[in-house]
C-alpha cells in the first residue's frame, strides 16, 4: 500500500472549497501534516501542507454527520 501525499491547496481546488476551510479540517480532525511553505492562494499568502491523502479522507468522512431537520412547529 503505497502513501499517496497531497498538499492542502490541491485538495481545497479538488473539493471546491477555500483553502482555509481544508486547513480548519485538518486541524479540527488531528491530521499529522508537513510544511509545505507559502503560496499565493485566495488572494494572500497561505501556508501550505502536505498531508496523507487516504488519512484526509478517511477523517473527513468518519467525522461526516447526517443533515437532517427538526419537525416544522405548527400554530
């Protein structure tokens, strides 16, 4: 099983979500990750990382939570 490595600004462009948003997850999530330097992303420089690609997923879907809404209140 080979490690598939992945840095924190091609996952935020394969998600479609900003990059900041990916880096909150893998903070929240306790994602073991590698300083991968600075870029120009979102209109200022961001720290990027590098991070285990199956291990981002895996947590990521683990913590997922089903969306789901309370009973309408009727008058």
């Amino acid at each position: 099983m080979a490690i598939e490595m992945v840095s924190s600004d091609k996952l935020s462009l394969e998600l479609g979500v900003k990059h900041k948003q990916v880096k909150k997850w893998i903070l929240e999530y306790k994602i073991n990750a590698v300083p991968g330097g600075l870029k120009f992303i979102d209109d200022k420089n961001q720290r990027v990382v590098v991070v285990n690609r199956n291990l981002f997923e895996t947590k990521l879907s683990t913590g997922a939570k089903t969306l789901s809404r309370g009973k309408k209140k009727t008058k």
